[in-house]
C-alpha cells in the first residue's frame, strides 16, 4: 500500500477511535512483545489478505514492533 493510500486508511478519526478501543481491550499490552505501552492497533488477517478493520481481527502493538513483524513496511 501506497504511504497516501496508508493515510488516508489509518489517519482517519475513525481508525484512531478503533485503535484506542483494542489498545483499551488488550490493556495496553503488545500483542507481539508481551510487554506495555502498546500505541496503535494490527491486524491478525492484513487487509492485503481480506482481513477487517474488526475489533475481532485487532491487537494492540508497540509501533516498534508492528514495523518489525512487517519489515518496517508498516502495513
């Protein structure tokens, strides 16, 4: 994906307000590290894959780490 095509999908008031509630859900807690502060939300099925913007498909993650489990593309 496109970085312009990245902010328009994930720099919407609608994609924070669903990040903040699964960051909220998972207690803060990285998905990927096990460890607090988590600050944004990934998907377990990448949209790329037909996965969802669902609370279901959502964990919370350090964006560190979401770099790192994407090779720093971010997706």
């Amino acid at each position: 994906m496109r970085r312009d095509a990245l902010d328009r999908a994930y720099g919407t008031q609608a994609w924070r307000k669903l990040a903040a509630a699964v960051i909220v859900r998972d207690q803060g807690i990285c998905h990927l590290c096990g460890e607090p502060g988590a600050d944004t939300a990934h998907h377990l099925v990448e949209k790329r894959r037909g996965g969802a913007d669902d609370f279901a498909n959502l964990r919370a993650v350090h964006r560190g780490c979401h770099n790192r489990a994407h090779g720093r593309r971010g997706v």
